[in-house]
C-alpha cells in the first residue's frame, strides 16, 4: 500500500479495536505525521479517504472527529400531518438561519418544474440549518410565485411563526393538495465541500419538493441539499390491498 493508505489503513483500525470511539478528536496532523513517519500533505491525504468513506469529519476551526453513529432523520409524507397536528409550530431541532429572502430569477431547475419561463422572478427564501455545535447540516431554499408571496411577510428574511406551507395557506387562501420530490445523489460541488466540511467526491443528497394546491397550481418548490452520509429518510405509508395502475417513469 501507499503511504497515506498504510495511515488511513492504522486509523481505521485505531477506530474499529476502540483506541479512537465516536465523538474522539483526532491526533493533530503533525503528531500523526510524526507517528508514521510521513509528511503533513500525506496525512491530509490519508485523512480525506477516511473523511470520504464517512469515518471522520472536520470541524471547521476545531479539529478532527470520528464520526459519531447518530443520524439525522428526515420524515418524508407524514411531515404535514405532524405539522397540523402540532398548529404548525417549529420543533425541528436544527437552528434555521434565514440567509435571504428577496425576489429573483428563477435558475432552470426550478423553472422547470414551476412551469415558468428561464429567469422569471420568483421570490427566494434562502435558509441553512445548523446543529447544536453549530456545523451547518443542511442547504435550503424555497421558491414562491410573486403574485402571491411579493409584498408579504413571506418575502421578509425572517423565520416565519409556523411550518412554511401554513404560512402560504394562510396567505393564499388555497390548501396544499398534493407534493412530488425529485430526488438525486450528486458529487458536491467544491462550494458545498467547503461549507459542509466534506472531502472533494463526497456525496450530497438534493431534493427538489413541489407542492400544488387542489386545482395543479404551484404554491412552493423547495430543494433540499444535505451530505448523503448524515441523513436518514424515513418513508410511512399505506399499503394499498387491491391492485394499482403502475406507472413508470425514467428520463433515460
């Protein structure tokens, strides 16, 4: 083996006999330098096959981790319902940082699935969402038709009193009828790398949520970006005991 898989081969061990346990700091990079003989960029090296493989991560300004077992979880159908149930209040654990919200072309994704023309105005909630040590865990952004949302509190940069789609509802008048997600895993880009503190060729999930009032009309899309390996989806649902018309889609 190279030398920075020997390294990446010793910590990995060092994590799976217990000499490094979940939530451990890493030794700084010139001590594990020393240790192995090796140079600070080979180390780094060694470092980023682990960090891809989902065994470490960086905290930026801090140091070195082993990753610690404990996922986020992500509710995808029922999400509403609990909303309801609880008026709408805001329980997510993750602290929502409004970035943005103003209006703005819409980029061609979302034209897309809006059914809109290239860079018509939309306006944009940006938001990021960050853990109780403060590493940011999820990208975000929701984007609503101006002939509603323009003018409203929905275009003000702050977090709004209640889930989201309540606060469309309450000003539209019109109720969120159906919802379809666009689901993709890509390599993230090096922007994303840097503020989510995962190695260049990790993996991000993105998902692009369209919902529509009774009548097909967009009330929102939002997308979603999080590193694949700290999320888990949970999906309930019916399963229905007569037969269902099938239908396949694939863009292949």
């Amino acid at each position: 083996m190279k030398k920075y898989q020997q390294i990446a081969e010793a910590i990995r061990t060092g994590i799976r006999d217990g000499e490094f346990r979940p939530g451990d700091q890493l030794p700084a990079e010139t001590v594990l330098a020393e240790r192995h003989q090796a140079t600070v960029p080979t180390v780094r090296q060694a470092k980023a096959v682990l960090q891809a493989e989902g065994l470490i991560e960086s905290r930026h300004g801090i140091g070195t981790f082993v990753r610690e077992e404990s996922r986020l979880q992500r509710r995808s159908r029922s999400r509403y319902g609990e909303a309801r149930g609880r008026s709408g209040l805001l329980t997510d654990s993750l602290r929502h940082d409004i970035v943005s919200a103003r209006s703005e072309p819409a980029p061609a994704r979302i034209a897309d699935v809006m059914g809109i023309e290239l860079d018509e105005a939309v306006v944009v909630r940006r938001r990021d969402l960050y853990d109780e040590s403060d590493q940011l865990q999820e990208i975000g952004a929701s984007y609503l038709p101006v002939e509603f949302a323009a003018g409203t509190y929905l275009a003000e940069p702050d977090v709004v009193p209640k889930a989201l789609f309540l606060c469309v509802e309450e000003v539209t008048k019109r109720r969120y009828a159906t919802a379809t997600d666009h689901w993709v895993a890509r390599p993230a880009t090096p922007d994303e790398c840097d503020r989510f503190g995962i190695a260049i060729g990790a993996y991000v999930l993105h998902v692009i949520h369209v919902a529509r009032d009774e009548g097909g009309d967009v009330l929102e899309v939002s997308e979603s970006i999080w590193p694949a390996d700290r999320v888990r989806f949970i999906d309930e649902y019916d399963v229905p005991s007569e037969p269902t018309s099938l239908a396949v889609k694939s863009d292949v």
